[in-house]
C-alpha cells in the first residue's frame, strides 16, 4: 500500500513539474512553432501594409528615393491600391520628378484621386498649358467644395488665357464676393475686364486697391 502511495505521489510530482514547465514556458513567449506570434491573427499586420507604412515613414522624413522603391513594391504586389500609388506620386513630385509623378497620376482613375492629388493634376495640366484636362478637374473640385477658392482661381485664370474673359469674370466674382480685401485678386480680375474691353470698369477696381 506504502508502495502504490509512494509511486502515485511521484506520479502527481512528476504532472506538476511538466505543467509548470509549460506554463512558465507560455508565459515567457516560448513557442512551439519558429516565428510564431503572440498577436492573435485577427490583429496581425501584413507585410505588404507594413512596407506601406514604411514607405511614409520615409516620405515624412524626406528619404524620398527609398520610400518610392519600396512603394514601387507595394505597387508590384497590389496594383490597384491606389492610395498608395497618388502617394507615389506625390513624393515623386516633391523631388522634384514632376513628368513621372505625372505619368503615375495619369494611370489612376480621376474619382479615385483625393482633391490634393486632382489638384496636383490640375497644376501639372497648366504648366504643360494642356487645359482642356486641367479645367474638367478644376471644376470637380469647385463642385465638391464651393469655398476652394485656390481651385476657382486657377479655373478663372485658366479661362482668361483661352480669352473666355465673361466665364472668368464670373469666377473672379465668385471669389471677390467672399473675399472682398484680397487685393491681388482684384488686380488680376481687373486685368480681364481690360482685356474684355471693360476699361472703365477695370480702372474702377484698380483703383479700390490702391490707397
């Protein structure tokens, strides 16, 4: 009988040693599988948005020639992320690479684009004085927001060069009716009344910005 006790009382020893080399083995992140993780899968980052992260972490620290490689991963891997790819491009167009952030714009489609990045679009369109493509975009922006008025401004001067001088007024209006002191604004909306041939008209609001 001594004996039986003996050996289950060594029994029970023995399953309480294995146990708490278990839990303790848990405990201290000790796992069975190489490389497993303690976060449950459910919260897991993948490894394509942790090169996305990385890639802005390089833009905001302006190592702007690592962050387009590792964006141009992401990019291999996911095609239509286009989040990504208009923010590619616009670390492409701080660099100064204005063609190829351009290039990249182009590819994506306009509703996909944030306003920033139409904007962006928009200035690239008018520097090539491509503005059949700026004003389509300049106007989606205007129609979205009313009050963006770098937007309308850009639209108003846009037209003035196409000598579509009563659309333009129509925008410097716009403007001048909300911002009323922004002397600037006024000059350059005079400046079409006088190319519209509303000379006296464009004297009288050169002159409210003068003193």
């Amino acid at each position: 009988m001594k004996k039986t006790v003996k050996v289950f009382s060594i029994a029970i020893a023995i399953s309480g040693i294995f146990f708490f080399t278990t839990y303790t083995g848990t405990a201290h992140g000790q796992q069975k599988d190489a490389g497993e993780s303690i976060v449950p899968k459910s919260d897991q980052i993948p490894g394509w948005k942790a090169r996305w992260e990385l890639a802005r972490v390089l833009s905001y620290a302006k190592r702007y020639n690592e962050s387009v490689v590792e964006y141009e991963k992401i990019l291999k891997e996911k095609p239509d992320l286009y989040e990504a790819k208009i923010e590619m491009a616009k670390t492409l167009y701080w660099m100064g690479k204005k063609d190829e952030a351009f290039r990249t714009l182009e590819e994506i489609p306009v509703e996909k684009l944030d306003g920033q990045s139409q904007a962006a679009l928009a200035e690239i369109y008018i520097t090539q004085k491509r503005y059949d493509k700026a004003e389509p975009l300049l106007r989606r922006l205007i129609a979205k927001n009313p009050n963006d008025y770098k937007a309308r401004f850009k639209l108003a001067e846009l037209l003035s060069w196409n000598k579509r001088y009563k659309e333009s007024i129509v925008e410097y209006e716009a403007i001048l009716n909300d911002l009323p002191e922004d002397k600037q604004v006024r000059r350059k909306y005079a400046l079409v009344l006088m190319w519209s041939g509303r000379h006296s008209d464009a004297a009288a609001q050169l002159r409210k910005t003068l003193p």
